[in-house]
C-alpha cells in the first residue's frame, strides 16, 4: 500500500526513534514515490527554477565557486571560476586535474580556510567545505580567489583611503640621508613604531618632524588604518574641540544637522597627528589628557561615551618641559605624550646630507642642470634656520633662476646674511652663544653641580639655541684655548674659570 507522506510522519512520531533514523527513513521514502499532492511535471518545473536561481546567485559571488561529489568530480562551477582558471570545460573533469592538493583535502572531508596552492603561473588561495544532506555526506563545495585580484583590490582601498586623505605619504625611506645624526633618528623611528604608547617629536621648524611622524604610522602595525592630522596652532580653540571631538546635530549655531565625527572617531585604530601641541590651551589639554588616559571621548553638545583606539603622535619645535615649568603646559600630560622622545637633527647637525638633499630635489623639480661643486662650500658654512624647508626652497629658486649651470652666483640676494654664517674672526669678541654657555656653567658652579655636553646641549635648547653634541664640544674647545673654561675628562664636566667670571 502507497501511503501519504502526513501518514508517514504520523506513524514515525508513535515509533521510538532518534531524529536521524527518521529523517533516513524519510529520505529513502520518498527516493521511492512521489507526494500525492504533486504531479512529475509540477516537480520537474520548480526544480529547473530552483538550479536557475542557484546558478544566477553563484554567478553574482565575486569568487570562484566549485560543487564536486564525493569523487571530486566537477558537478557546477561558476562563471568567477572559468575567469580565474582560464578555462570553460571545466564540468565532468575531476578536480585533481586542476591541483591534487585540492584532491587530497576533500579525501580528509576538512574544512579548510584560504590554503594557498599554485595553479599554472596562478597564486590561488581556495577554502573547502564538504555538503551534508541528512548526516550523509554528498559533495564539497571549493571557494577560489586569485592572490592578484586580492591585491587589486586592497590597493583600490587604499586609493580611495587615500583620496580621503587619510592616509600616512611618507615612510622611513622617503628621509633622506646618510648622515649618523639622521640614520640613529630612523633607526629609533622604527622602534618606537613597534609600540602603541605616544611619541613626542621635537625639533626645530623645518627639520621634517611631519614626515617622521607618517613614517612612524606606516612602520606600525595600524599601517592598514587611517592617519589623521591636525595643527594646533592654525585654528581657534573652539574649532579644535569640534574638530577633534566632533559634535552632536544642533549642538551649536552653524552646526551641521547631521552633526560630525570628530578626528580621534575617524582615526580609530589608527593615528591622530597633532602638530604645534604647544599651542594648545589649557582647557583643552585637559581634554586631551582625558582622551590618552581613558582612551573615551564626548561630543560637543553629548553626554554619551564614546570609546577610541587611538594613537597620538604630536610634535613641537618648543621646549614642553620649559613650558611646563612656567605653567603654561600641564605637566601630566607632558608626562602623557613623552613616553617615547624623539628629536629630529636640525640641518647644520647633519650637513654632511646637504649634497644628498640637493640632488633628490633637484630631481623632484625634473631639473637637470649640472651643479657647480662650489656651491656645497658656501652651504657647509651657512647657518640653516629654516633646515630642510629652507633648502628645498633655495633649491628650487636655483632650478628656475639658473641658466645652464647652478653656481653661487645665482643664489637669491638675500641669502648671503652674515648672521646666518659662522664668522670666523670673532677672537676679538665673544659671540652670544659663547656668552650663553658661560652663564650657565656660572649657574652651575654657584649650585655645585657638574655638567657635560649632552646636558648643556639640552640646557641651551630651553634658551632657545640649538646645538649638537658635537657643536657643543667645539664651543667648549674655544672657550678653553681662551682659558675661560677648564674641560674635564669623563665625567667631571666642564666647568667656568675665575677669567670666564670676569668676562660675564
């Protein structure tokens, strides 16, 4: 007797069976008729539309896609697979003939996530997974993607990140130079990137504190996220709040209605740049102090929490601990930004770079004019206030106003200020850094405390003049020959003599 599929289910609910026994039972049922509410014809349509659907969804994913049965024999393929194989025959063959590493993952009947395998000339990554119908296994599935395609892709993200202008330009091989100075700043760069704490860059103007600071993003491990910057000192504080913190819809006159994400928002998993933190005010160093310890931020005209994932990177050409002392900068959020220190070498500490520097610009600016090596003598003796900016500048000047050759000559009028050269006859007269020097070693000798060229380096930076070790040491070398000073060895510092009292 041919009994009703309902008549069957009702006779497998009285029996005392576990769920896959019935569903078996079911499954080998209805292999053998057909449901009586049902005819051929009506079953053989709504399966066409069934595999029509199904085809029309494969061929929409953006991957290859495979069906096999338990053999590996090839029952479908979508139209992304013929494109990445570069083939259309591709059903009735076995997947071995595409790679026997596919074959022997599906004999294992593993699930298995982007495994990389080679196909011809082809990188491909393929993911497997097998098909159970009723416990019973009955094929696998194969997702593949092309390594190229994958890498088309990421790199119109990162266009389009890029467009936005969210994204860090320069890395650490983008800072030109060979010098010690500039290779021990690179390689101190590339160590502090490893970490998630804030780096304060100091320096003077000009010196490339920005491009540190984007070469510090990409070294890092929030590379793949966005890089924001700001500078401190070219907007009012009311718009450095909005646009640091963003701002709920009608939080103020002339607010947007759909109100705006704020820069530490937007830079979440990634950096926030900010540069000239010295001019901050006080009232919004206390904001940001809240931000670096709670990692949570609160929108202008919000009483709601807003958690970030941020790191910042600031930058100053002044002297924040100085500031500090004077009150004029919160000590803990000195404290806060300056985990990791780092200093960026003025131009005259590293004029060894200056022929370097010439030529990369040069070239920049598509110039080929040969350069007269005369020049370089009259750089080596300048001064550098405005460091690398200030070259690029005189650079560019020459590239345009020279004729066939760049000479000395044709250097702008006024560039050759005698301020900004070392006199070489200043034996009559002691210069202002000289003189600069003595009073601090007086200071020094008054409060019985010893100093050595690194912390007098140090010191003059808080009096705003910028010397190197190095240049330090030169000073001092003067100063002793005039019998001003007495240098000692190791460290017994040097210290100012009865006649470099006198001289004060």
């Amino acid at each position: 007797m041919v009994y009703d599929i309902s008549t069957i289910l009702k006779l497998l609910n009285e029996l005392n069976l576990d769920e896959d026994e019935k569903k078996l039972m079911i499954q080998n049922y209805q292999k053998k008729i057909i449901n009586v509410d049902q005819g051929v014809n009506s079953l053989i349509d709504n399966n066409y539309f069934i595999q029509q659907e199904k085809n029309t969804i494969a061929n929409l994913i953006n991957e290859g896609l495979i069906e096999t049965d338990n053999f590996g024999n090839i029952l479908f393929v979508n139209e992304m697979t013929k494109s990445i194989l570069k083939e259309n025959n591709l059903v009735g063959k076995n997947v071995n003939e595409i790679s026997e590493k596919i074959g022997i993952y599906l004999d294992e009947n593993q699930y298995i996530t982007d495994e990389l395998i080679k196909y011809k000339k082809e990188q491909l990554i393929i993911s497997t997974k097998p098909i159970y119908v009723l416990s019973e296994k009955v094929g696998n599935i194969i997702i593949i993607r092309n390594i190229t395609e994958i890498k088309r892709l990421e790199d119109k993200l990162k266009k389009s990140i890029s467009l936005s202008g969210h994204v860090a330009k320069y890395t650490l091989e983008d800072i030109i130079g060979t010098s010690r100075e500039i290779d021990e700043t690179k390689k101190l760069a590339k160590k502090m990137a490893k970490t998630n704490a804030s780096v304060l860059i100091t320096g003077e103007s000009g010196t490339g504190k920005e491009l540190f600071a984007n070469a510090i993003h990409n070294e890092s491990e929030r590379s793949k996220f966005p890089f924001l910057a700001i500078n401190c000192a070219t907007l009012p504080e009311s718009l450095i709040e909005s646009e640091l913190f963003g701002y709920e819809k009608g939080a103020f006159t002339g607010a947007s209605k759909e109100g705006k994400l704020g820069l530490f928002e937007q830079a979440h998993h990634g950096t926030l740049f900010l540069d000239e933190i010295a001019e901050l005010s006080i009232k919004m160093q206390s904001r940001l102090l809240r931000v670096l310890q709670e990692s949570e931020i609160i929108r202008i005209g919000s009483s709601k929490i807003r958690t970030v994932d941020v790191r910042v990177i600031s930058a100053t050409n002044s002297d924040l601990y100085a500031e500090s002392s004077k009150g004029k900068f919160r000590w803990d959020l000195y404290y806060r930004l300056n985990i990791f220190p780092i200093k960026v070498p003025s131009l005259r500490e590293r004029k060894e770079d200056i022929p370097f520097l010439f030529e990369y610009f040069l070239k920049e600016l598509k110039c080929n004019k040969p350069v007269n090596k005369e020049i370089y003598d009259i750089f080596y003796k300048y001064s550098w206030p405005g460091n690398v900016r200030e070259l690029r500048n005189i650079v560019e000047y020459l590239a345009y106003m020279s004729e066939e050759e760049i000479k000395s000559e044709n250097l702008p009028h006024n560039f050759n200020k005698v301020d900004n050269f070392k006199n070489s006859n200043e034996d009559k007269k002691l210069s202002k850094i000289k003189m600069i020097i003595l009073n601090i070693l007086f200071e020094k000798l008054k409060n019985k405390e010893k100093i050595g060229r690194k912390k007098l380096s140090s010191t003059l930076e808080t009096k705003g003049v910028f010397l190197s070790e190095k240049e330090v040491r030169k000073e001092l070398l003067e100063l002793q020959n005039k019998e001003l000073v007495t240098i000692g060895k190791g460290r017994q510092g040097t210290k100012i003599t009865k006649k470099g009292i006198e001289e004060i």
